[in-house]
C-alpha cells in the first residue's frame, strides 16, 4: 500500500468523527485530473477559512482554473480544517493534506494564500502549521516550499510580512503563470542548495507586481512613524507596481465550474461582469484594489453563462463587479440572461445597485424569473453626509425605484450604512432610523403593506489607498456608544438590525493600518490561540490585546490620524491611482 493510500485510509477514519465530512473529501464534480509526480511544478492553493467560504470565492477558482491548465503544472486545494478536525490531526500527528490527491502540504513547491480579510491572518499560520511548516520566512530554507500571498488584504502586506517570501499585488492571473516559469527555470538549482533562497526571491522580484519583504528594509523615527524604505540590493524596485488584466473578454474564466457536494457560502454561479468602479467614494479601499475600470462584453457574459450553467447545473446565476447597476449594457444583459434562463427557472441576482430610475425596470426584469430582496447601499442617511464620503446617492430615483420594485413584488430591502464619519452627529444617526422607516412606508403607500427592511451597519475603517488613509479612527468607546444609542431608536419589528461587531472593527483597523512590526504581535496571538477571527463564536479580542502588550507595542498608534508628510507603510506600492491623487480627494 503506498504512503497515499496509507494517509486517505487514516482519514476516512477520521472523518466518521466530525461535523460536515463532506468539506474535506474534495472529488467535486469538474475537478481536473493532473499527475502530480510527473508536474514539473506542484502548486498547494490555499484559503485561510473553511471549505464553504473558499469555495465561494471566484479568484480562488480563477488561479485554480489557470494553473490546472498549464501542462507541466499540478494545483491542489487546501482550506482550514474545522476545530474538530485541527483537533484530531494534531492528536493523531496527521498533517494537513490537500483535497484531489491528499498529499501533505510541505510536498509542494509554492504555497499561495488568498488574502482576502484581515482577521483571517491566524488562519494562515494555522494551515503552516498544520501542514508542518516553519511559520517564519526566515526558517523556510530550501527544503521547503516558497509561501505567496495575493488578495485585496495585500494592499498593505506589511503586517504578515513575516510569514510570506512572496506577494502578488493586484491581479495575479499573469503573474502567477510568470512566477511558475520563473521558479521552474531555478529549481533545482534551488532545491539541491545549488542557490540560495535570497538569490532566487531576487530572480522572482523581477516580475512586475512582486514583492519580497525580505529584500527591503525599515528604519524607524524615535516618534515611531517610518523613516526610510528601501531595498537592500541595487535593481529592486523603490516602487511595487500592481497588475492587472487589460481585457477581461480575452481573461481566464472557469467555465468548468466546481460543483461542492455540500451549501457554500454563495451556493451560485458567480458572473464577473467588471473589475473597478467608474464613482470615486473616499471610502473606498476595492477602487484602488481593482483600479482601473474594465468591463467585459455582454457577449461573453451571456457565453460564459451558458458555459457554466451547463457543467454545474446551479439555480441561481449572480452578477459580479463593484457596482454591476453601472455597466453600461446591464438592461440588454438581464433581458438576454432572463431570456436564455426563464424556462429553467434560474435566478438572476446583483448585489447592491445604484438608485436610478432605470434600477426599477431591471427589478421588474428580475421579478419575472425570481423575486428576491434588492440591497442598496446609501452609507449615510443625509446628504450632507454623503457629501463627505462623495457617495453619489440620488434620493429622487431612490423612491421611485423602490416604488417600481415593490410594484414588482418585492417585499424585503437590505441598507447598508456606516458610523464613524468625519463630522457624523446624532442627528445624522437619527436619519438612518428615518430612512429605514421610509423605506418600509413607502411600499405601504403602494397598499402592498410595509415592506421589512435589514439595516446593516459597519464602522468606517480609514483603509490604505483611499482618500481617507490620513483620518483616525473611531474608537472603541465610541463605536459602542452609536451602537446602543441606534438599538435605543429602534422600535418597529419592520426594522431588522445588524451591527458588525466593534472589537472586531478596531482589530480590522488596526491590522490594515499597520506596518511590518505587527507580524510579532500576529503571532504572539496566534501562539495565544486566536482562530478563526472573522467568526464571532471564535473571536477574543482580549488575545490581541494581550498580544500587543506582550509585544510592547501600543494599539491605539495604529488607528490615530496621520500626517500628510507622514511616510505611510504601504506607500511603497503603486496602485495607479497616486497620492497626490489621494491628497486632493481628501
């Protein structure tokens, strides 16, 4: 019997004595057979949370499309086990193993995580460790794997600078092919110590959009902001520049579409139909992520639905993109997508949508194949307020969409807001209330009876590469004082409210905001236990705070305002849009 059979024999025996099974067999309809021996490059793609949240994720399923389909190249899957899992692996010494072949995860080459949410930093020393790995770059000589990180998260990688060799900034659909032949080129140079791990990160940092954290360094100011950046070796770049694909028509999309045996997260064919966002919100740190604004025809759109409906057989079709209301043909694409998808009864979704008049026929539109509920997100209930934030939020074609949606039948609407606004007051608290209640009223008017509203309230985070990067953050007293005071104002059953937890907001700001020192504090509360951090069953902020007085390191100096001559620590990368750019929104 081989060590394979050995290992999947092991568990299946475990998999008798855990909750959901079915996350860890893999086997899913559509995944693609690669020999792994015979791969020239083995590729472990990894997701720090659990299976149904991973599977979820469309950028996961792009690399994982893109690097199957390279002939000398094998991808395999890798999610954070579930406590009762980790728990038994570790009581039984079984290392982590991947989900097509089970192989152990320190028998690849490359290791690439997406990063996607800031308190999902824990989980990604958990799959290291699991997998029995140095949690450390320092450790990792070359008898390990490369670790790479990529996602929205690594618009500041400082903090896990640490725990990765490697970083992607921006879209890796070309990068990481570029990264493949590139280590392909030196491995077993690499591998039998031939060269040495700083000499191939230096070879790596030549593709554009790389970044080795190793290969610069930090001085600091007594006052503890930054004093200089710079790169230890001459021909490193002074600036990271991000990528990003020029023509989505022409880019990767996973027509094979992986079909779980369990609910994900969004249990639905996901349908990218932009990247960027044509508005300017000062808040908003997914501009500069998927900077600049891209459209795919609807052409491909309505091909690639056909494509993906066929090979997975979903019910539910959703639209992708920052704002999918803007795309300039979104009318004729629901009417073909309705069309090609009435009989089968498949639902046709978007996310939150603008407020234009033209919003209310695309509801009737979607009325027709499935009523949903319609999300929007006004961010603030005054104008004046929205001013602040350059929310372009049209009150007028607000109330009129709503009356054609409700004429639709639509009964339920979701509102997304945030406190922590420069210059916010309680007035500007009580116009949330108002405007939810409005909300609701208006579709009484239609004598249709009030429609049930979802109020869904998050704290602004002043994120890196926004126009609101200088500004300090809300505290904590603060935030738990507009919580109580919008829970005292609610008084209808009409009215559901959602407040994202406040602990979990500052951890999120501080994280974001911080530079390479937090990798100490990261780690001191990952050694503490902190897991699962994104999830309230498992989130303990007191393990932070115990973290960074271990560390000796103030928390509240990462949410404080900062100076515009101030050198921030992501200001090394180049997200196209400048500060100077920046400077003048704010």
């Amino acid at each position: 019997m081989t060590q394979i059979e050995l290992r999947f024999n092991m568990l299946e025996d475990i998999l008798a004595q855990i909750q959901k099974p079915a996350r860890y067999i893999g086997q899913e309809w559509n995944v693609p057979k690669k020999d792994f021996s015979n791969s020239a490059v083995k590729f472990a793609l990894c997701f720090p949370d659990l299976y149904e949240v991973g599977m979820s994720n469309l950028g996961l399923r792009i690399l994982y499309g893109i690097l199957n389909n390279m002939p000398d190249a094998a991808c395999e899957r890798f999610f954070v086990p579930a406590g009762d899992l980790q728990e038994l692996l570790r009581q039984k010494s079984i290392g982590l193993s991947s989900l097509e072949t089970g192989r152990p995860l320190n028998e690849f080459d490359l290791i690439g995580f997406s990063l996607g949410h800031e308190l999902d930093y824990t989980n990604v020393l958990s799959v290291l460790e699991l997998g029995a790995l140095p949690l450390e770059s320092c450790l990792r000589g070359h008898k390990h794997p490369l670790v790479i990180a990529g996602g929205p998260c690594v618009l500041n990688p400082e903090p896990m600078h640490e725990f990765f060799d490697l970083f992607v900034i921006g879209e890796a659909e070309e990068a990481i092919v570029e990264i493949i032949d590139t280590y392909k080129k030196f491995r077993e140079r690499f591998r039998s110590a031939q060269m040495t791990k700083e000499e191939l990160l230096v070879e790596l940092s030549g593709i554009e959009g790389v970044y080795a954290p190793s290969l610069y360094e930090v001085t600091y100011n007594e006052n503890g902001t930054i004093k200089e950046f710079s790169p230890k070796f001459a021909g490193l770049p002074l600036k990271i520049k991000k990528r990003f694909i020029r023509d989505l028509d022409t880019s990767y999309f996973p027509r094979e579409w992986l079909t779980p045996y369990i609910q994900t997260v969004h249990d639905r064919i996901t349908l990218e139909i932009m990247r960027g966002c044509p508005n300017r919100c000062r808040f908003c740190q997914a501009r500069s992520q998927y900077f600049p604004y891209r459209l795919r025809s609807g052409d491909n759109i309505l091909q690639l639905a056909c494509d993906t409906f066929k090979l997975s057989g979903y019910e539910e079709i959703a639209l992708g993109g920052l704002s999918v209301s803007d795309h300039p043909d979104i009318e004729e694409l629901l009417k073909g997508l309705i069309g090609l998808f009435k009989a089968q009864g498949v639902a046709i979704s978007l996310p939150s949508i603008k407020p234009k008049t033209i919003v209310g026929s695309l509801s009737s539109l979607i009325a027709t194949v499935k009523k949903t509920g319609l999300t929007f997100a006004p961010e603030a209930a005054t104008e004046r307020l929205r001013s602040v934030l350059n929310k372009n939020f049209d009150l007028a074609d607000f109330l009129e969409t709503l009356r054609q949606a409700y004429r639709s039948g639509y009964q339920r609407i979701k509102l997304y807001f945030m406190i922590g606004l420069p210059s916010e007051e309680d007035e500007d608290l009580d116009a949330m209330i108002d405007f939810a209640r409005q909300v609701s009223d208006l579709r009484r008017q239609e004598r249709l009876g009030p429609a049930q509203v979802n109020i869904s309230i998050n704290t602004l985070i002043p994120k890196p590469h926004t126009p609101f990067q200088w500004l300090k953050m809300q505290d904590l007293e603060s935030i738990k004082r507009k919580h109580a005071y919008i829970k005292s104002k609610i008084k209808s059953s009409r009215l559901e409210l959602n407040l994202h937890n406040p602990y979990m907001s500052i951890l999120e700001g501080l994280l974001c905001r911080g530079d390479r020192r937090l990798s100490r504090v990261i780690l001191a509360a990952f050694r503490k236990g902190a897991r699962f951090d994104s999830w309230m069953e498992h989130f303990r902020f007191d393990i932070w705070m115990d973290a960074f007085s271990e560390c000796g390191i103030d928390p509240d100096f990462y949410l404080r305002e900062r100076s515009r001559e101030e050198i921030l620590p992501w200001d090394f990368l180049d997200t196209g849009i400048t500060k100077d750019t920046l400077l003048s929104d704010s």
